[in-house]
C-alpha cells in the first residue's frame, strides 16, 4: 500500500503539526486517519566544523508497504535484467551451465546435484554454487559453461574439479589471457578461458576426460536487490536445467536489525531463527526434481530512521571495508516540498502524432509546465526524424521562461517526418548532470524505432545520473520501449490508451517525480580518514522516494582512530542542507570474510569502467589490479583456468584444446518498417510482435488511477499510414528555440474545426498520390502497396495487413493530399476543435499561474468574480485561494490535472502568511474563498 504524508495547517518548513497518511491506492477510497508522529530525532554528532543542520522530519513510524507490493519483484529495479532476459527469447539459454559444444553430438554432461550456500547481509549478497556432471562420452569432449550473471553481480572465484585435480581459476589481464591460451592450444596443453561477455559468464573448456564426472563451483558477489523497504535476493530459473536434479539450498541471513518477515513464493521453505532478536536467520529448500520457477527469498527488515554501517577487516593487507545502508522515509507535506531537480519533457512530434495526441499532449505538456516550482531548471525537446529544442541548455523556472515555453508549445506539431528516439536522448544525456538538479526527464511517444535495444543499453549506463519516465500513446506503441527505457533508469511508464485521459495519467508521474529527494549526496570522511579512503560509487545516484542507498568505501591502511564519525549528507525536500552522523566502530569489524571488499572493489570497476566511457580515461592498469587481487572479471581481465593444485603458479599451468568462441546470444533485431528519405513526412508502425506486449502496470509508487494495460493480439501487420503533407519550407522556429536541423515548427494562425470521421468498415481504399502511399487493409490492394513500398524501399519485407491494426480517422486516408505553393502554409491535418468545455476551461486557468505559484485578479476575472479581500489579505494572495476553491468546487471530478498547481498555490499562500504575519490559518481563509465561490 502506497503512503503519501501530508502536512495539515500551516506553519513553517519544519512544521510538527499532526499529519494526514493518505491510502493512495486507487481501487480504494478508505477514510482518512490522524496520527501524530514520534517526536524528531534529536541525535548530535561529535564536534566537527562546518556540519549542516541534522534531518529534523525522517520519520520513525514503521509504516510498512503492502506485502502484495513488497513481493511484486516484476517491479523491482533488480529484476529489469531478468525481465530483459524473459523478453528477448533468443537471448534465453536452452540448457544452463555446463553443455557439450557440438550439438552434432549431442549434450552428454547430465546435472545431478546442485548445491547453493547464500551469506546474505544488509549489504550484500554472497554465493557459493557447486554443481556436479556426470559425463557420458566415450571419448575426450569440448565443452561450455554458460549462466546468466546480473550487471550487479560478479564471479570472485571459479574452479573445476576432475578426478583429483583443481583446475582453478586465476585472472590475467585479457591480452596476456589470451596469449597464454594461444601458446597452450598451440602446444597441445591445457587452458580454460573465462570472461563475462553481454551479461553471461562463459567458460569454454576441450579435452574432457570420458567417464569422468565434473564439478563446478562458483563465488558469486552481488550487491542485494532491494524494492521499497524490503530486501530481495533472487536465483532466477534460467540459471536451471530443465532436467531433474538433485537441488539443496541455503541462505544465511545476518541483518543488524531485526527480521520482520521472511516469504518465498512457490516454495514450502524450513526458516530458522538463532536468536531471540531475530536478526539472523536461516533458510533452507530441497527438492529431488529440480527446479522450475524462480527463487527469490524477499526479507522485510524492521525500519531503521538512520544509515546503518557495517564494517570488515581483511588481515592479509590490513585494511578495511565499510558498506553504509539508508533508506529514508520523510515526514513532510506535498506542499511543503521545495527541492531543486530538472526537468526535461521529450515530445514525440512524427506524423503519427497528429490530431488528437499532439493536440492532448500539448494540453498535458501545459499543464505540467504549471506544476513546476521555482526550484527547478527545465527543458522541452521535440523529436521525430530530427529534433529541436526550447533552450539550448535547461534553464531556471520563472515567469520569463515559462512565457518561453508556452508559446513554444503553442508552436508544436506533428511534422517531424518518422520516430528518432536515440539522438535527442544521446543529446540529453551528454550533458553533464548538475548534482544540485537531479534530472528527470520525460518520454512522451506512440511510436517504434529502430535502435530499441541500442537505447536501452544507452540510457541504463546513465541511471546514476538521470531517471527517465515513459508515457507510450496509442495501441500500436513499441511497449517494451516504454517499459524498458524506464525500468533501465530506475523510472516509471504509463500506457495511454485513450486520449481523452492523458492529462491525468501525465500527471501521475509527474507526481511521482515531485516527491521528496535527497539529492547531492556527500560522505564525509573527516580528517581521521581522509586521504585513505576510496568511495564507490565516486558519485552517489539522487536518492529518490521508496529507494536504498547502498554506499562502499575501502580504507587502504588501519585509521589512528578506531571509533569515527562520518557525516552522510544531501539536499532535502525543503531545499535545505540536511545531514545525518554514521559511526563507524573499527574495533567491531568483521574478520571472517571480505565480501564487503569484493564488492567495493567491483563498484570502483564499474566507475573506473564508466569513466573510461564517458570521459576517454585509460582505467586499465588500476581495474587490472583490482581485477587481480579481488578475482574479478572486467573489460580488461578474464579468467584462466590452471590444471593444479589449490596452490597453483603461472610456471606449471596446462591447457587443453578449445573451441574456437559459440557466436554471441544477442537479441535479434525486430523487424522495421522506417522510411524517412521521401520528399514528404511520412511515419509508419512497424509490425509488433508478441513476445513485445507488456500487461502489467507502473510499478509502485503511482499515484490511483493506475490502470493494466491489454494486449492487443499478436499480430505482424503494416498499421495505417498517417499523413501530412509538408510544402516549402516553414517559417524558422520561434525567438528562443533551437533546432539541430532544418527541421522548424509550423505556427498556426487560425484554429480549424476539428472532424474526425469514421471508417466504412466494407470501403477501404488503397491508393498512391504523387509518390505518397497509404496502406490499407482490403486484401484485393495488398499487392499495389507492397509493390509501391518496393520502389522506395525494396529492400523492406511486407507482411500480411491485420483487421485488428485498422485505424478510424479516415479524413487523412480518402482525400487527396495537396502540395501548397505558399511556404506559409498548413497542413491539411485539422487543427484542434474549439470547445468551451470544463477541462479546457480549467487548462485556461491553470495557464494563468505565474511561476511562484499565485495568480493575479487582472488575469482571472474573465473565469471567476475575484470580490474584496478580507481585511489585511492581499490580493494576490486572495485571488490564489479563490482559484484553489474554484478547483475543488468545480474541478473535482480532474483533480489529479490541477492537484499539483494547488500545491504550488498552497506553497505561496503559506509563505505570503508568515511573510506578512497574517492571524489568519490556510484553512480559515480557503473556507471562506469556497463560500465566495460557491455564491
């Protein structure tokens, strides 16, 4: 269950007035309970210079999330590679783990025994895989071991066993891997390559032994899955043979608060407790038959209002590893929130958006430039087969800007040519982010594009910096786009199937993206460590609503001091500095182990890695040596396998002959249908396949009203070609607008009326106009299409058209499309209706909010009677409450369109009365602006 707290009554930032917890869950409208919160944390830190104010409104009430919501791991942000993995079939892997090379042969490796023992702690995960082959053959095989590894996990120690000899893994720099493998087949000797290659571990092994059992064991390290305040670990079934094997389990867990609930789905699982504090558990499973769905073991903690450490030593070099943990959850009201972010709104402007959905979305794209606060920086980019921009650069909210940008969007139409998602987002997200503006951008679209996948691999490298939300408009939208784009930077998607409820569900993720943040996250270290501490991430990701912050830290030699406090601190919701004090104990580390130094280490990797990427930094030595003292796969080393002894040396390494490396599993590219070099702008659906649909819904925490999405049926289709007809070239883009290309927008200079015809269902009509095209659906003129399709682009196949893929606008499909002499002109697509309606009468209000959240007399006299204020009320500031009255007398019904404009006017009123310490509360005086209203 979702919670949103809100403040009740005025006061200032820091108000400890009761708060309202509102059931926010949309099948639901439960009454509404007061509770008073704990008193605020007074906790002090040591003294230290310059330390920000503490967090004065973390909560201390455990409010726990649904356990519905708690195990829906589709949801969960860890889970996005495994959904990937689900949807891309042709990546899914027939037979894990260890397989013989040649299928001519036949596999003759059978899995009989598959034991996991899992240490699950508060910060990571670490697991150790044996598994044991009988081998059929009759005489030496090749081989290929083969599991699916998560971008979170890494291998940290591999090894076969044969007869009585340890073949164990040992990591080389790639260069020197190879050639010792080279040397090896060369010499007829024994060698074994490992590397992690597109989200697999792979070993390729020759030579086996006939009749020779082998064992596989693997180190997995992983950094815990988490979703809302619970912690996830997941075994995922593509690790498993279909095969029947013998299956035990174990999972250690040791948190440093106790365990509330344990659940494992599909699963009858024995779970011990070793102590009356509960904090340390034991789970175990076993089966003779093997396993069939995925194990994921979903551990609820009891809440903790402050960041927990936890710390290793390691005697071998004498240092320490420190992991820091926090997830918190804020105490303030909606309206109340006033922290910095940027906001960047990517609008789909190709043909197949004109009408109803660019006219909607201009109307969403209105309203949400209205729900900003002056806190924020922003941006609004229009993509089709070029794409322009509003700013070069996002620029501060205020009245300037905002004027800016409503006559920009006055300015926007669907006549951008075909669907080029890559190149504006590349443009985006190039930009160095500000760590003070965390950046959130949003993906307004009803399309397909060609480079999916390239995108979504794209946009996931940059979830440390952005977090991007989707809206996919219409029922022929690529649906794996929108969900895998906002799930690979940890957002959210809305499916907008019907138009006339756009606004509302924009607003929903707006919402989401207003909630409160910490953001510019710092750590610290203070005198006693610094110098002697490496930090990963090096930049710590916004830690936003309902998410964990996970923090890992290496110190290279022994601190002087062995009881230290280090101070995490971020932007708050109230555009303050907040901090919060974490002790370190050195006295208590942990000695048994250094899994929290393994994953430090790959965290510093994965850095090291990224600025090689971004910022052409030569990482290599340094992720070598890390790779090499920490057993860790990279870009830059790999596993060899040595036949020896546990105690193995590089002088008596043997190597067996290999096969040369299986191709790649990639994902096979779905077929397109984009043709964007014809003299008019032109969008075409591709075909969609099946395997693209998505049912499920935004992930929680979205507001109500959420609603799943059907799939359409699977069906390889040509969809209706829409069209408009683009002449001379258009008038340059407004003052102010920056374009990439010769692409402009077109100005309106008069609304048309708006008349949408339907279909006859028995007269479908398929014909070519001056090299334009429309494909249709009447079966007797497929082959006219196709062979008009052939000559602009013949290389395209063309696949059967669906009853099921037909579109009702006929206007653009039965009449003749002219081209226009004059370069001022429009085109023939019909422009917006003019309506005197409430939802068009409330976007004529909303339109008049200035950027700090009120509303002037002079410019809503025409929608409401602005009467005299009360005494020592001034006007403005009476004026913003008759509209907020106004709303929610005579808007109630679109709400979620107007929620966060009165928030913003809330936010101003209150700052207008203790600015002019006016007696009256906000209550008082709305109570009275709603009798005004309703005379």
């Amino acid at each position: 269950m979702n919670f949103i707290k809100k403040v009740i009554g005025g006061g200032s930032h820091k108000s400890k007035t009761d708060i309202k917890i509102e059931d926010e869950q949309h099948e639901h409208h439960e009454k509404h309970e007061q509770q008073t919160p704990d008193k605020k944390s007074k906790t002090t830190t040591n003294s230290a210079p310059c330390v920000p104010p503490m967090c004065t409104y973390i909560s201390k009430e455990n409010v726990r999330s649904d356990l519905s919501l708690l195990k829906d791991f589709n949801s969960a942000y860890y889970y996005n590679y495994y959904r990937t993995l689900e949807k891309n079939t042709t990546n899914q892997i027939l037979n894990p783990g260890l397989n013989t090379a040649s299928r001519a042969v036949g596999n003759q490796f059978t899995l009989k025994e598959f034991n996991i023992v899992s240490e699950m702690t508060d910060s990571c995960v670490v697991s150790v895989w044996t598994q044991k082959y009988s081998n059929l053959s009759s005489s030496p095989v090749e081989a290929v071991y083969q599991i699916p590894l998560a971008p979170y996990a890494a291998v940290s120690d591999f090894s076969v066993i044969l007869k009585d000899k340890v073949l164990k893994g040992k990591i080389k720099e790639n260069s020197k891997a190879k050639e010792k493998y080279n040397d090896a087949i060369a010499s007829g000797g024994q060698a074994f390559l490992a590397e992690k290659v597109e989200g697999f571990f792979k070993l390729q092994i020759g030579n086996l032994p006939p009749q020779e059992d082998v064992t596989i064991n693997i180190t997995i390290t992983s950094e815990i899955g988490t979703h809302l305040e619970s912690l996830h670990f997941c075994l995922h079934r593509f690790i498993f043979t279909k095969s029947a094997f013998k299956f035990n389990y174990t999972l250690n867990v040791s948190l440093s608060t106790p365990i509330e609930t344990i659940e494992l789905d599909h699963f009858n699982p024995t779970i011990t407790y070793k102590d009356e504090s509960k904090t340390n558990a034991t789970v175990t499973i076993s089966s003779e038959t093997g396993v069939s769905n995925n194990i994921i073991a979903i551990i609820v903690p009891k809440y903790s209002e402050k960041p927990e450490s936890f710390i290793e030593y390691s005697p071998i070099d004498k240092s320490y590893a420190v992991a820091i943990n926090f997830y918190p959850k804020f105490s303030v009201g909606l309206d109340e929130v006033d922290q910095k972010s940027e906001f960047i709104f990517v609008l789909d402007c190709s043909g197949s958006m004109s009408g109803k959905p660019i006219e909607k979305s201009k109307m969403a794209l209105e309203i949400c430039m209205r729900s900003l606060n002056e806190n924020s920086k922003f941006n609004i980019v229009c993509f089709g087969s070029t794409f322009n921009k509003l700013f070069e650069t996002s620029k501060h909210y205020n009245d300037e800007t905002l004027e800016k940008a409503s006559q920009y969007i006055k300015r926007i139409d669907a006549n951008l040519g075909g669907t080029e998602l890559l190149e504006p987002i590349v443009d985006i997200l190039s930009n160095e982010s500000d760590p003070e503006f965390p950046r959130q951008v949003f993906i307004l679209t009803d399309g397909e594009i060609s480079d999916r996948d390239k995108l979504i691999d794209y946009v996931g490298k940059e979830a440390n910096t952005t977090r991007i939300f989707t809206y996919g408009i219409g029922s022929y939208v690529d649906k794996e786009l929108i969900v895998g784009v906002s799930k690979a930077c940890k957002g959210y998607y809305e499916m907008i199937v019907d138009n006339s409820d756009m606004e509302e569900k924009v607003m929903k993720l707006i919402s989401i993206a207003m909630q409160p943040t910490l953001s510019n996250i710092k750590v610290d270290w203070g005198d006693v460590l610094s110098g002697n501490v490496t930090q990963s991430p090096a930049q710590i990701r916004p830690l936003f609503n309902q998410e964990r912050m996970m923090i890992y830290a290496t110190l290279h030699k022994e601190p002087t001091e062995k009881q230290v406090t280090v101070i995490l601190s971020g932007n708050g919701p109230l555009s303050e500095r907040i901090s919060f004090p974490v002790e370190l104990d050195f006295n208590q580390a942990n000695q048994t182990t250094t899994h929290i130094h393994t994953l430090s280490a790959f965290k510093h990797i994965q850095d090291l890695e990224e600025a090689e990427r971004k910022q052409k930094k030569d990482n290599k030595d340094e992720i070598v040596k890390l790779g090499k003292r920490y057993g860790l796969v990279s870009k830059h080393t790999s596993y060899i396998v040595t036949a020896e002894s546990d105690h193995v040396t590089e002088e008596t390494m043997k190597t067996v002959q290999v096969l040369d490396s299986q191709p790649q599993l990639q994902q096979q590219p779905q077929p397109q249908l984009n043709i964007h070099s014809m003299s008019r702008s032109r969008n075409i659906a591709s075909p969609i396949t099946s395997s693209q649909y998505v049912t499920q819904c935004a992930p929680p925490p979205p507001p109500p009203g959420a609603t799943c999405v059907p799939s359409p049926s699977p069906t390889i289709c040509i969809a209706p070609v829409q069209y408009q007809s683009v002449c001379a070239p258009p008038p340059p883009p407004p003052p102010g607008a920056v374009s990439n290309s010769s692409a402009y927008f077109i100005e309106e200079e008069a609304e048309q009326e708006e008349d949408y015809q339907e279909e006859d269902d028995d007269e479908i009509l398929c014909e070519q106009l001056e090299g334009d095209f429309l494909v249709q659906e009447d079966e007797k003129c497929l082959k006219e299409c196709s062979s008009s399709l052939s000559s602009l682009a013949p290389t395209i196949p063309i696949a059967p058209v669906s009853q099921s893929m037909r579109e009702s606008k006929s206007k653009q499909s039965t009449q003749p499309l002219q081209r226009s002499a004059s370069p001022t002109s429009l085109p023939s697509r019909p422009a917006k209706r003019s309506s005197s309606s409430s939802g068009h009468s409330l976007l004529e209000i909303i339109r008049q909010q200035k950027a700090n959240g009120s509303f002037t007399k002079s410019s809503v006299e025409s929608f409401i009677t602005v009467d005299t204020p009360p005494s020592g009320i001034p006007e403005d500031v009476w004026t913003t409450l008759l509209i907020i009255a106004n709303f929610i007398i005579n808007f109630d019904s679109q709400k979620s369109q107007w929620e966060l404009v009165s928030q913003k006017a809330t936010k101003f009123i209150k700052q207008q009365i203790l600015k002019s310490s006016i007696s009256s509360t906000f209550e008082t005086l709305l109570e009275s602006a709603k009798k005004s209203i309703s005379k």
